[in-house]
C-alpha cells in the first residue's frame, strides 16, 4: 500500500496538534509496512520559530528566492516514508485572505488538450511560476503573508511531485492541504480520503471565514472518504457541509508513549514546594478557552490559597488573557510560560498536579493523552472529542466555571481522587495508540481501493 | 421434602443532590429525585409487586410465603413520596404468610467500621419493624448479604437473632450444596440460609436474556428445577432484589405472569411447600459447619467487598465517613445525626466504583452520576459540610467553644 500523504506541519516544525498527529499517524502506518510519501511545505528561517535552527540542513535557501527542486528528507526511525518539502514562508493557523480556483483552470487546462501527460507538466510549471511571482512579491510585506497563493503553490508543487510519483491513494490533511488534494486526485485519478483534524467552525465558533469553509467543503465533496478524528467533527462534516454520513468515518488520535528517563521535578522557578499546580497547555485562542481557565482559577483562589495556574502556550488572546488575569487580581498567581517544546513540555507535566482542557471547540485533543501519558490527572470541557475515547478523567462543559472550579479544587485536596485518576487513566491511555488509529487509516483505504 | 423460601430486598438511597464546594446549604438530598424515581419504581415494581403477591397468597389460601427485607430508607422514602406502597405492605404483612428480616437501617457498612454504629443501626431497623408491622425480625441480613465468621459472632452477641441470610457463594461450600440449613462455626443459636444463586439469577438476571439456552423460562419450567431438589435438599433459597419485577425485567418480558403461575406450578408437586426463613430454621436442623473466615457478599462474580471499597476513592470516603463518628455523637444533635448516617447507606460509594465503569452495566442503576470520580467528588464535598457543621455546633454567636470537643 502506498500512500500520497498531504500535510502542512511535521516536527519539529510545528505550531500545534497537527504536526503531532501527523508524526504519530505515519510512523504507526511506517511500522505496517505501508509506503508514505509527505509532503509539506518548508519552513523558512524567521526569528518567530526559534526551533527552526534545531535543524539546519534544512535550510538550504533564502527567503524570496525561486523555489528549486523539492528536497527530500529522511527520518531514521521512518524507514518507508519519504518526506518532501516545498519551500513555504507560512505556519499553519495563519488566518488567509482570498483563494481562486486555480485548480479547475488547470483541469480545464488538462481537458483541452488530448494528451495530457506532456501538457500538464509544463501547465503546472507555468502555474508554479505565477505563484512564486506573488509569493516573491509578497515575501517583502509581512511574515505569514498570502494564504491563499501559498495554498495555492503547495498545490502546484503537489502536482508536479504526484505525476512523478507512484501510488494507491491520496491522504490530505486540513484544509490547507484540500486544493491540493483535489488537484492531485484530478490530474491522476487516484482516490482522495481527507483527514478532518479541525474545521472552519472549531476554529472560528460561528465567525467563520468563508473563504476556508469553502475550501473545507470543496474538498469533503471532492473526496472519496472523510476520516474525522471524533464524532464531534463527523457531527460539524454532516450538519454544517452537507456530507452524506456513510461517507465519513471516525478514527481516534492516539498518542506516543513517552521516552523513558523521568526525572523527578525540579526546577519550581517561582513556585513553592508545597504549592499545587493547576496546568493549561495549548493555544491560547478563543478555541482553546483560556479566559474560562481564569475564571475558574479566581473560584478555586477563592477557597484555596497555595495553587498556581501555569499557561503554557502562545496565541492571538495571549495578552489580553494577561491582562485579565491582572485585572482579576490574580496575576500573581498566574504564571504564562510562553510556547513550550521537548523537553520543557515534560517538565511542564511533571511538575503539574492537574491539566485542565477547557476547550470551547476541540475536533479531539491529543494533549490529555499526553498528560495522562505523565500520569497526570485530567479535566477536560465536554466540547471535545476526546471526551468521547476518556472515561478516566473528569470532565465538565467549559462555560460552567463554577463546576470547573468544583473539580481542581476537589484534585487538591482530595489525595485519593488524584491517585485513583492517575491510576486509572494512565491505564486507559495505554489502549490508546497510533497503531490502531493507522489500522484503521488502511481499513479506510482498502475499503476504497476493493470498490474500485 | 423442597420448601421454596422467597426473600425479596427493597431498598433504594436517598441520592445527594449535586454539592459543590461552594455550596454551604445543610440540605444533602435530591427532594425531587428521590421521589420521582421512588414513585417511578413504585409503579413500575413495587405496588404491581405486592398486589400480584397479595392476590397470589390470597388464592392459595396461605400456602403461599415470602419474606422481605425492607431497609429504614426506603420506608422513610415510602411514607414521603408515595404512602400507597405502605398500605400493600401493611395487607401483605396481615394475611400472615409475609416475613420481614432484620437489617441495618441505613443499608449501611457499618459492621465494618464500627461494632457500636453496626448494632444502633441495628436496633433502630428492628424497632422500625416492630411498629409498622408488629413482628420482631428474629433473621438477619447484613448489607449487601455482606458476610463472614465474626458477623455471626457479632450477631449471635446480640441474642435477637436464630439464624443470618447470605450468599451461597462456591468458594465457602465447596462440593455442598445451598439447599441445606448450616450454621456458623464458633455459634450455638444461629443458622445460615445460603442463597441458591443459580435459581435466583435465573429469575433475576436470565429471565429475558434472549441469548440463554433455556430462554424462555416458564412457570413449569422452572418448578421442574425445583423438584428435582427433591431428595436432595431441604430448601432452596430464591434471594433477589425486589426491582427484579417489572423495573430490571420489564413487565412485557412476562415476569409478572411467571410470578403469577409460579407457586401453583411448584405446588403441583406434593412434596413441595413454601416457607418463611423463620420457617425454614424452624423446620430443618442445620447438617455442617460453614467457615467464612474472610468476608463475602454478593456482588458481581467476585462476591467480594471491591464494589464498594474497590478503589482509594471509596476506602478513602468510607474511612472518612466513619472519622467523624465521635464528633458527630458528641453534638447530640439529631438532625447531624440522621445526616451523617444517610451517609453511611452503600450506594453512596458504589457509584464511586471504578470497576465496570468502562463497560456500563448494572452499576448504572438509577446511577444519578455521569462518573465515579463525580460521585466521589460530591460526596466529598457533603461529607466536609457536615464537618463543618459539627464543629461548628460546639461553638456559640461569639465564636466561643461551647463544650470541649475532640
């Protein structure tokens, strides 16, 4: 089985859940003995991801020069899957401007003319060429730049691998990877499945950006399959895009289990060794619920004095979430540690006595399983969908603060809830692995592939 | 000779209603909950229940028997929300042919925290007995048929009781069988009434399995089981909780109509009778000795105490719980008093059971809790009220102690 895999982050570059799930899913595929093809666009060298130098061979060019052939780059413990990467300025959750539909000229391009396999190459030069125009154009103005010619050229360069390339099927991940899959399906006929991670309306709540959920609804009817990663999202995919239900299916994100050599915590930088702490990691956006973190957190000072609350992350709703803590009199007792990697997030989890996921929107949320990776307690907001795999965990709606407060309070000062939690979800946890979630992915494929 | 002995357990909690740490109310108990699943049950089991058992006695003209073990609980719970199921209680306790055991009022564990908690509880069911029914229980179930060696020791202690009802689990018979009276060892007075769990499960939990070979189960049926006893035994014990009928086997499985024909079938044979517990004891000299050196019940396939006290949540609260004994007796104060045992009823921490969780079974039954560590959690937070308010008894509008305290 050999799959053409379309993402938009792989670590170490990454900015969020996206590039975890993508790492885990295809070195669980990677142990079957499937044959992944990644594809993503690369990272260039900004002084806003600071882990890019962590890897510096792959950093062969300078911003806004023309993008020359794709580099390929191979992972040690990936023995059959071949990452490829296109030259890219942008991170992912970068909020676009416009899109064009510059795929169906390239199909209408490709109906024209009678034999396709020679056109459509030099088609899909002359489209690459365009876009590096805008993207050089662009490249001067701001970092994250144009959404849309980004998509749009990861596309192009898609396409050009794809033709080269040999194949059973298409697996696309998010959004940004969508046109991308649909051209790639077009121009060699090959099944489309579509990763849904998150949509438009977890990102934005109903402010949603049309041009996205466009893209997002194209590519649901485009493809074969729909892979959801909770029934959560297979709701948002049938209610909010009009897809038939028997067209998606939902596989579980699972999670790796962590390295050995746990240390013992240490390194309590502003924080006493007899307080609690009570940990939010993640973005901090309007999806992730920060600001009902707070306001649960003033609740549980209100009873409690030696807790602290970490915030670890960075997002758009960061500095107003520290001045809210301010404003609410508790600054003192919130600390933000900025977006954390490695080996910091380990610490982070040792040190916590609780992690709390407050999300308003979460398609699933791998970052519980992580915690309870750390044997670490968990609260988490109804609203996700990884509430739907976790029963060893407590769990409250996340606008019900008055309730959230209940639970961290009672994790504090209740020892045998803390121990039976830990006990019981690091146990859970441990049925929950990458291996099944790429089982499933091949199910999904071989489905598809007998129809045929 | 098979003398058929039916005993029926009728309880249900009084649930808590949701109880955060914020909350500084001393009201625990859900009001509203309590009584429309106590009047739910009631019309769903008890009152067609009693009134198809009472009609039963009536047509067999007392050849009929059974026995019932009411907990204080569901009584308290009766007299509020729905007096109808005291008045069939009170016709099935007149015609003479109905038992009602003795247990611990608040369906407790206590017997296994505190001896002197465990007999006042004791007491206080007897005397609740006593006054609505005129009879003075002279059998014992502990909680849950929770048992072993030093409950009957305990038991025979008080001098009130012939003989105790558990369950006939494999593991304290061995190759005997549960159809014969035995007796505790180290025990003079008392008797053991073992429970024939095959028998009883299939009424209680086969009844309308679709996937049982002998599904589905008829009155002669199952009366042809019982007379195979014959020459074999003295007695088979039928223990079932009494929501068997129509609320944990539906009323359209036909458990109503196999109640219904079930004693004239087993009656069919002249060797067969029905008898009360007392009855039983009464008739039958105890044959062995059984041996109980640790404690069973029976729960689940494990007939052990890990419903209840399977996890550091449940050791934890029941430890708690029964912390506060002496402060609470200290205030003298009733109200605190009735709290505190409400408290101690098993269901509280069976919610908290962690065992089956995943899975979903019985232990959802009428589980007002979405998880185990929910139920805990407002346990918890219950149990640190009532603390509070004991402590705080001792101490007058100055914020002066009033009396010493522990």
């Amino acid at each position: 089985m050999k799959v053409f895999m379309l993402g938009w982050e792989f670590p170490p570059y990454i900015s969020g859940g996206l590039g975890t799930a993508c790492h885990g899913l295809t070195k669980a595929m990677n142990d079957l003995g499937m044959e992944i093809t990644f594809v993503v666009p690369k990272p260039i060298e900004s002084n806003l991801s600071a882990h890019v130098k962590m890897l510096s061979p792959l950093q062969c060019r300078s911003l806004g020069s023309v993008p020359e052939e794709q580099s390929t780059t191979e992972f040690p413990d990936l023995k059959n899957v071949t990452i490829k990467t296109i030259g890219s300025p942008l991170e992912a959750y970068t909020t676009p401007q416009y899109y064009e539909q510059k795929i169906e000229e390239l199909l209408k391009q490709r109906r024209n003319v009678s034999d396709p396999s020679q056109d459509i190459e030099l088609a899909v030069e002359k489209w690459l060429r365009e876009t590096d125009e805008q993207i050089e154009h662009l490249a001067h103005e701001h970092y994250g730049g144009d959404m849309y010619s980004e998509i749009h050229r990861y596309a192009a360069s898609a396409v050009r691998l794809a033709i080269r390339e040999d194949f059973d099927v298409i697996h696309a991940h998010d959004w940004m990877t969508y046109p991308a899959g649909i051209a790639v399906a077009s121009v060699t006929g090959k099944p489309l499945v579509i990763h849904v991670h998150s949509t438009e309306f977890d990102r934005s709540g109903e402010h949603i950006n049309q041009m996205i959920y466009d893209i997002e609804r194209r590519g649901m009817h485009a493809a074969t399959k729909i892979i959801a990663v909770s029934y959560l999202t297979r709701n948002i995919i049938i209610t909010r895009y009009g897809v038939l239900g028997e067209k998606v299916e939902v596989v579980y994100n699972g999670v790796e289990q962590n390295g050995d050599g746990r240390t013992l915590p240490f390194n309590k930088i502003g924080i006493q060794s007899n307080e609690k702490i009570v940990l939010f990691l993640g973005r901090i956006t309007m999806q992730k619920g920060p600001e009902y973190f707070l306001m649960a957190a003033r609740k549980v000072l209100e009873e409690m004095e030696n807790v602290k609350f970490v915030m670890a992350g960075t997002g758009d709703m960061m500095h107003r979430i520290i001045e809210m803590a301010a404003q609410m009199g508790i600054g003192h007792k919130v600390l933000f540690t900025g977006f954390l990697r490695g080996k910091d997030v380990e610490k982070i989890y040792q040190m916590a006595d609780l992690y709390v996921m407050p999300s308003v929107s979460e398609p699933f949320g791998i970052a519980p399983l992580e915690a309870l990776n750390y044997d670490i307690p968990v609260l988490i907001s109804k609203q996700s969908g990884v509430a739907e795999v976790l029963t060893h965990v407590l769990k409250v709606d996340f606008w019900d603060v008055n309730e959230m407060a209940n639970k961290i309070i009672a994790v504090l000062k209740y020892p045998p809830l803390q121990l039976t939690l830990r006990e019981h979800g690091n146990f859970e946890v441990r049925r929950l692995r990458w291996s099944g979630a790429a089982e499933k992915c091949r199910n999904v494929y071989q489905s598809i592939l007998q129809k045929n | 000779m098979a003398s058929v002995c039916f005993y029926f357990q009728v309880h249900q909690p009084f649930r808590l209603r949701h109880y955060t740490v914020f909350d500084h109310s001393p009201r625990y108990f859900d009001e509203f909950k309590n009584a429309s699943i106590c009047r739910k049950v009631a019309n769903k089991c008890y009152l067609p229940s009693n009134r198809l058992l009472l009609d039963v006695i009536r047509r067999l003209e007392g050849r009929f028997k059974i026995s019932y073990s009411l907990t204080g609980v569901i009584l308290e719970q009766f007299r509020k929300y729905c007096p109808e199921v005291m008045s069939t209680f009170d016709a099935l306790a007149e015609t003479g042919c109905v038992e009602f055991i003795g247990e611990t009022y608040y369906h407790s564990l206590s017997f296994l925290y505190s001896p002197d908690e465990f007999i006042a509880q004791v007491n206080k069911h007897t005397e609740l007995i006593q006054q609505l029914y005129g009879q003075t229980p002279r059998v014992f179930r502990n909680t849950e048929l929770i048992y072993s060696n030093a409950l009957a020791e305990t038991i025979e202690k008080t001098g009130r009781f012939d003989a105790i009802i558990t369950e006939g689990a494999d593991h304290i018979l061995g190759n005997r069988s549960s159809n014969f009276v035995y007796r505790p060892p180290n025990c003079r007075r008392l008797k053991l009434l073992l429970k024939n769990y095959s028998l009883s499960d299939d009424i209680a939990f086969r009844f309308s399995n679709r996937g049982w070979q002998e599904f589905p189960l008829t009155a002669d049926k199952f009366a042809k089981w019982v007379n195979r006893v014959n020459g074999n035994g003295h007695c088979v014990n039928l223990f079932m909780d009494y929501e068997t009928f129509g609320e944990h086997q539906w009323e359209d499985t036909g458990i109503f109509s196999f109640m219904s024909h079930l004693p004239q079938e087993i009656l069919k044979h002249p060797d067969n009778c029905f008898m009360t517990p007392s009855e039983i004891i009464d008739s039958y000299d105890a044959v062995d000795v059984v041996d109980v050196p640790h404690i069973i019940s029976w729960a689940d396939t494990e007939r052990d105490l890990s419903a209840w006290l399977g996890n550091p949540m449940q050791s934890g609260a029941l430890h708690d719980v029964y912390k506060i004994e002496s402060l609470v007796k200290q205030t003298q104060n009733e109200e605190l008093l009735a709290d505190w045992r409400q408290l101690q009823t098993s269901d509280h921490f069976y919610y908290m059971c962690t065992k089956y969780f995943a899975d979903g079974d019985v232990h959802k039954y009428f589980n007002p809790y979405e998880s185990p560590y929910d139920s805990y959690i407002n346990f918890m937070n219950v149990l640190s009220n009532l603390k509070k308010r004991c402590s705080e008894s001792f101490v007058n509008n100055n914020g002066q102690p009033l009396r010493k305290s522990s």
